[in-house]
C-alpha cells in the first residue's frame, strides 16, 4: 500500500518520513493504548469491586478494552492509508514559497 517514493530526493524523503511519524492518527492511537492498557488493568485488579459499584457490569474492564481497540484501529487507518507523499512535498514547497514571497516584501513570518 505503500506508495512509491523513489522519485523524491533526499530531503523530501526525510520530510515524507517526518511528517508520517507525527501524523496526529499515531498520536491518538497511542493515547488510546495507553490508557486502554492502564484501564484493563485496573478492571482487572478490581474485579470483585466494580459490580457492586456499577450495577453488575465490569465496567473499567470493558471501556478498558474498548479503549485498546480504538487505538488500535487508529493505528491501522494509519498504515492502510498514510499520508501521500506527494500532499507532503506540495505542502512544503507552497510554505517555502509563501515564506520567500513574505520576505521579499519586507515582512518577517511566523
């Protein structure tokens, strides 16, 4: 599924990389993982507990794993469709560009 990125340069490859490791889908299912796990195990550790507090339903075990499952997926939509190589390199050379047209006009960017 990967697209063919042998036609960018060096520079661009290293941006293409880049902006795919901070892409906000592995950031979330991360979070998501993290606190499914965190969640499951407290479910766990108070098994006996948490009907009693909730009417019968274990329910740190089951949004702990529903959590798992969410960060999981956004993990998944991540690597079935990341980011085109392409968005990134047009996206960066249309920020160049502005920054250049900025600075010919005597304006300082962000």
């Amino acid at each position: 599924m990967r697209e063919d990125t042998t036609k960018l340069t060096e520079e661009q490859a290293a941006l293409v990389r880049s902006t795919r490791r901070l892409d906000l889908r592995r950031i979330l299912g991360g979070l998501f993982v993290l606190y499914g796990v965190i969640t499951t195990i407290v479910g766990i550790v108070h098994w006996d507990t948490d009907p009693q507090k909730t009417g019968g339903i274990h329910i740190n075990l089951w949004v702990g794993l529903a959590l798992l499952a969410g960060g999981l997926l956004f993990f998944l939509w991540d690597r079935l469709n990341p980011v085109p190589a392409a968005d990134i390199v047009g996206q960066a050379e249309a920020e160049a560009e502005a920054e250049q047209r900025a600075a010919g006009e005597g304006r300082e960017t962000a």
